[in-house]
C-alpha cells in the first residue's frame, strides 16, 4: 500500500519514541479499510501496543468505556488458528455483546525495517514487526450477569489472556484445553441466558454471498442474531479449517450482518462451487447446534462431533429431508446429549454412521419407541440367526445383532427423561437381558459345531451330559451398567467322553472347556472391557480349566475345598442364565446349601483380601469409585456379607439381586431405616458415578475420580445429572466423601473393621 509522508508523520506525532521506519512498516502491513477505520492517535495507540507483544507476552487488550454503555476492545496478538473465535467466545462467556467488530490479519513481512530506540535487555524469538499477528476491534455492550464495567473487566482480561497464551504454546493439547475452556464459558453463559429468556431460539437461516478476491475468498453472511453469534460462526469455519484473514461484523435490527475474508488450510481461497454450497449448509448447522451446546455434558467435544457429523449429512442423498429433521429443537437437544456423552458410542456407532443416528431420532422427535420392547429381543434375535448354518457366518451376525441393541440401549440411557436411578435400572435389565441372550445363543452353537466335530458328550453310563453357564458379578447380581464385563462360569453334569465326530473324540472337561473358550470368543468386545467375556472368577482362576463338572463345584466350593472365602463370597451372585435349566438350578441349590447352610463364613480373610485389592489400585491421591475405602467395592462385599450372617433365619436373603438383598435387609429389621437409606443412596450414586465414569472414558479400567476442578469433573457431574447450581462438578466430590463415610461408619460398627 502506497503511504505518504504527511500518514506517517501524523501517526508519528502520536508514537513518541517510535522511529518513522517502524510506523511506515506497520502502516504498510494494513489494509486500506483500517487506515479509514481510525485516526492517528488510535493507530499510534494500536502501534505502541503492539510493539510490547513478545514470548512473555502474546497479547495485549485495550479497553475503553465509551459512550451510553458502550465497550471498545482491542486486541492484539500473534495469529493462531482459532484465535478469532477464542476472542469472541471469551466476549460471549462473560456477557459482552458484540454489536460491531473489524478484525484484522497483519501478514508475515521479511524485514520489519528500523528498529525501535527502546531496546529490550533480552533478543526476541519473535517479532510483531514482522510476524503475523491479529489486530481485532470491537464494540459492544454488557448483557450480564456482571454490568458494571470495571468488575466485568477484572473477569474478561485474565480469562482472554489464559486463552491467548495456551494458543500461543503452539501444542495440539494446549490448544485443545484453550477451546475447552472458552467452550466451557460461552456454555455456561447460555444455560444462564436461555434460563432468563427461554423463548430464544437459534438461527433458522442463513444468506452467503460468495466473493472472490485476489488471495482470499469473501464470504458475506446474513443471520437473524442469537448469543454468542460470532463465536458460534467463527468457532464453524475454523473447524471446517479455515483461516479467518479479516471480518467486518455488525449487528443491526435484530441481524447479525458479516463480511469474512478466510482461506483454505493451504492459504488458498475457496473455489469449489459445490464445496461452498455444502460449507453454507454444513456452517448453518453447528451455529443451530451451538445455541444447544448447554445441553451437553461436554459440549466443546459435542460441538467438534457434531461439526464432523454435519459434513456427512450435508452429502447425504436425502440432506434436505435430514435438514428438516434437525431443525427440530428436540433433536438438536438430543445430538448434543449424545455426541458429548461417550467416546466409545462416537467412535464405534456414530462417527460414520449419521444415516443410522438420524432415522433413530426421527422416531424419537415423532414420539414413537426407539429403543424394541425388552420381550421381543429373544425372538428378533432369533430371526437374525434364523437360517444361517456356517458357524463363522452365524458369529458375525450375532455380533451385528449385538452391536445394533447396545447402541439403541446406550442411546435410551443418554436421552433417558426418567429419574436417574430408575433410568440406569432400566439400563441394568436391558443389558443384563441381552446378554444372557447373546450367551445362549452364542452357546447353543456352539455346541451344535462342537457334537458335529467331536461327538455328543456322554457319562460313563453312555447318558447324554448337559452344561450350564452361570453368571457371576454384575452379571450375576442384575446390575450390568455402561462398559460392563459379562462374568460366566461354566459346568457341565459329569466327567465321561464324547461319541465322536469328524475330529475324533475328546473327555468331556476338554470339551466344555473349548466350549466355554468359544462361546466367549464368539462375543466380540469392541473395546477392552465393553461387554467382555470374564472367567477369571472360575475355580484356580487363570489357571484351572475354563469348565468344571458339578462333582468339582461342590468339592472346590465344600467345607474342605481349597477355595478362599473371598471367592465362596463371590458365589452370593451365581445365577443361572444358559443351558441346561435343570442343572443350572442343581448348582444354585447347591450353592445354596454350601453358603447358607454350611459352616459360617470368615469375614477377616475377606477384608484382608480387599485391603490388599485397594493397595494394588491405589495412586498416590487419586480417589477410585470401587477400590477407596468405602467406596463400591466394600458395599458390595458388605451386603453379601451380611446376606451370609443372616440367611438362614432370613431366607428371602437368598438372592443374587444386591438390590433386592438391601431391601430383603430391610423388611427383616437387619437394617435400621436410617441405614437401609444410607446404604441405598450410596450404592445409587456409585453404581451411577461409575458407569458415567465408563461413559466419560469409553473404559471399564480407569475409575479414578477426575481432579478438583478439573473440566473432567464437570463433564462426569453432567452425564450424572449431578450439578450444583455453578456447575463446577464439586457435588461429586462431596457426594463421594458423605457416602463413603457412611459405608465406613457402618463397615466399623458392624464387622469393626477399620
């Protein structure tokens, strides 16, 4: 840009201490609209602050209180992708309402010319005069909670300037955390906004003029305005990775009226036709979605999710049908429920699959069942095996089928408008449900491939030998929650040997046991620890046989069998659930007369069985929902203790349901009222904090509580539906301390276990 002297020098009047060669270079670096834009004093003002950016510091900010409540910023600071949107987000986190903004990109010069006199005692890595950086103005007015001005300053200049200075670290992580906690404060922001006008709405449409300039690509945008506009819009394009050189925004009659000037990632303008049309619908779906961002637990994830999934949608052969559909505020509602809730649901179900994520929420948005009755899975289980002979073949749909109801079951749960405890009750039967059903199934054949290779299995009296599989744990007990494992136990009638088959024959314990190998291996866990076959808990653990027969059970299990007390303990949840009912019920009556009516049970080499499980799985201050003190575990270990003290003159104490125990406990005036409700809350709230922990990880492993607050927190108090009214996520942390205290108390006055 040609410059006079009379330019210079006026600016140069204003910028003492500056030399005319560092006036000349910044003029020089901006466009004609800003030189129009300001007088003088402010370019000097804008030059002088720019001068002082440097490593320590990456960000200077200008503000002015000007007339009838008006705000002016400014902002300088070297340029990173998502810096624009930051800025904006920050503004719209602490209430500042953008009525016009000019947002400037100074390019990258080889020399930045004279030096200024100052001279700093340390050399910079980088330099404004030189490098590129952002010069963003903005007006604006204060929509609240904080309007006065002084105070709402105090809060916005840190939290811009931590922003700023994780961009500036150049890492993929700290700027990651830089979205995190800009998305955090515009979410919250609009929870508050929507709770004081719930008759907002988002923006249902969106006017862009294309205009190809010389470097970049100019895209004029008209939209009916709604909170945090530019945030929304600009956070849009940058997830589309685009550059953002320059917009001019201004807000007028209740529309928000935007020049922005982007470019590709390679610095390149835009110049498909076909790119853009989708680009317009794709940037009109996230500015709707985030107007729902404070419906998701984590909603910057939500909002990168749901960015990714509109780029399907907006290719789609029927877009404009699911175009429609979206528009419906439920549905929007429910997309940011699901895409901030779980990992492993994204990642596995949704990610590339938008065609098998919306149809599902149409149903929902016309009001009709999305997830099948619970009675019709046996049968539409059967029909999906239904005359498939190959064995390979039949595991694969098995799995398909499998995959399919975890979705819908895992999606009802998210979207669930029932009360949280009776929500992941509803979650416990489903899952629980399906899996006996995938385990007889998947049993059954195998079995059949088994007799057809080997034989049927026979006594030494040449009577054909049944097999049962049992449940144990969460299965065993009908309190499966998200990222569960199925916990099976398998056995057969009695020892003997196979009739023979194509591979000859085999005794009967190697059978069954190739048998419980292969019904485990024919349920695929997409994950580690997500619906995972477990036979760890069998007699000798990894090392003994994965079938036992009955006569093994009961010697393993008896008075002078080698099993320790922790695992005869682990037998108050053994349940029947696939193959022979009648030996199945043999072995729970068994069990029954081992554990009830048998010798009584030691609790000490129990408890010193979970101090050492608790020193294993402990971090030096970490919390851990089933291994601290008080926490599940010791409930759990609690309640069936109890079941073994009091059985015998208690019968109804005979069940494997721990919650059904609790409430047997109870009725029989074992526990008082005060501590059948201490117990019940706690066992709720665990059983609840840990499957959002699974949820938030897309893990059964690691159950440590997040740190104090930490965004982490936050997230899991949200998929709890458990915050407080400033949303920190420290509920939980209270929570946990006033429940596990109370299992503790009770641990000591009942066993005197400390």
């Amino acid at each position: 840009m040609n410059l006079t002297s009379d330019q210079v020098a006026r600016v140069c009047s204003h910028a003492s201490g500056v030399e005319a060669g560092i006036v000349q270079t910044f003029l020089g670096r901006l466009e004609p609209d800003y030189l129009g834009a300001f007088d003088p004093p402010t370019i000097a003002t804008h030059l002088l602050a720019l001068l002082k950016l440097s490593d320590e510091k990456p960000a200077q900010i200008l503000l002015q209180r000007l007339h009838r409540g008006v705000i002016e910023c400014v902002v300088l600071a070297f340029d990173h992708p998502f810096e624009f949107s930051s800025i904006c987000g920050v503004m719209a986190g602490t209430g500042f309402s953008i009525e016009s903004s000019d947002a400037f990109t100074l390019p990258r010069v080889k020399s930045a010319g004279a030096r200024s006199r100052r001279r700093d005692p340390l050399p910079r890595r980088r330099d404004p005069m030189s490098d590129p950086v952002i010069l963003d103005h903005f007006l604006g007015t204060l929509l609240g909670p904080l309007t006065d001005f002084d105070k709402w300053a105090e809060l916005f200049t840190p939290a811009l300037l931590e922003a700023m200075r994780l961009l500036d670290q150049k890492q993929e992580e700290m700027a990651q955390r830089a979205k995190q906690l800009v998305n955090e404060r515009v979410t919250r922001w609009l929870k508050v906004r929507r709770q004081s006008n719930p008759h907002t709405s988002p923006p249902l449409s969106l006017d862009v003029a294309v205009e190809q300039l010389p470097r970049s690509t100019r895209l004029r945008l008209r939209a009916p305005d709604t909170p945090a506009f530019l945030y929304a819009l600009s956070t849009a394009l940058s997830l589309h990775e685009l550059q953002i050189n320059k917009t001019r925004a201004r807000t007028a009659e209740g529309s928000a009226v935007d020049e922005i000037d982007v470019v590709d990632r390679n610095g390149q303008p835009l110049s498909d036709p076909d790119a853009l049309q989708q680009l317009r619908r794709s940037v009109l779906l996230t500015l709707q979605f985030a107007y729902f961002l404070d419906k998701s637990p984590d909603p910057f994830t939500a909002l990168q999710r749901f960015d990714e999934l509109s780029r399907q949608i907006v290719q789609m052969p029927r877009a404009g049908h699911w175009l429609e559909v979206l528009g419906n505020p439920l549905t929007m509602t429910d997309l940011a429920k699901v895409l901030g809730a779980s990992n492993f649901l994204w990642e596995d179900f949704i990610r590339f699959k938008a065609d098998a994520l919306l149809p599902v929420l149409q149903r929902r948005e016309r009001g009709q069942e999305f997830c099948p009755a619970l009675a019709s899975l046996p049968r539409r289980l059967e029909e999906a095996l239904a005359g498939i002979k190959d064995f390979e073949q039949q595991r694969i749909h098995l799995n398909e089928f499998k995959d399919r109801e975890l979705f819908l079951i895992d999606l009802e749960h998210i979207l669930a408008e029932e009360n949280p405890d009776s929500a992941f009750q509803i979650l416990s039967e489903r899952l629980v449900f399906l899996a006996e059903n995938l385990v007889a199934a998947a049993s059954r054949f195998v079995y059949v491939e088994l007799v057809r290779l080997y034989g049927m299995p026979r006594d030494t009296r040449g009577d054909p030998v049944g097999f049962a599989v049992l449940g144990l744990g969460k299965l065993g007990g009908v309190a499966l929650g998200y990222a569960s494992d199925i916990e099976l136990l398998f056995l057969f009638e009695s020892d003997g040997a196979t009739s023979g088959g194509t591979r000859g024959s085999l005794d009967n314990g190697e059978f069954f046991s190739i048998l419980a190998r292969e019904t485990g291996h024919s349920i695929l866990a997409k994950r580690e620890g997500i619906f995972q076959v477990d036979m760890r808990l069998r007699p000798f653990g990894a090392s003994g046989p994965l079938a036992i027969s009955k006569r093994d059970f009961a010697q393993y299990y008896g008075p002078e069998g080698q099993s320790h007390e922790f695992e005869r303990l682990a037998l108050v949840r053994l349940r029947w659930i696939a193959g022979d009912s009648k030996l199945g019920f043999e072995i729970e009556r068994l069990r029954d007369k081992l554990l009830y009516e048998g010798p009584p049970l030691d609790p000490k080499p129990v408890w010193e069985i979970s101090r050492k499980m608790r020193l294993q799985h402990a971090k030096a201050g970490k919390i851990n929902s089933k291994h601290s003190p008080g926490a599940l575990g010791d409930l759990e270990q609690t309640i069936q203790l109890l079941q073994l003290t009091h059985a015998k003159e208690a019968p109804q104490l005979r069940t494997p349901r721990l919650h059904e125990a609790m409430h047997a406990l109870r009725r029989a005036g074992i526990l008082s009222a005060e501590e059948f409700e201490d117990l019940l809350l706690a066992y709720q709230f665990l059983r609840r904090l840990i499957n959002a922990q699974r949820m938030l990880r897309g893990s059964a492993r690691d159950l440590f509580l997040p740190e104090k607050d930490s965004d982490e927190l936050v997230h899991l108090a949200r998929r709890m539906r458990y915050v407080s009214d400033d949303d920190s996520g420290a509920t939980i942390l209270r929570g946990f301390k006033r429940h596990t205290a109370n299992i503790q108390r009770f641990i000591r006055e009942c066993f005197g276990i400390k």
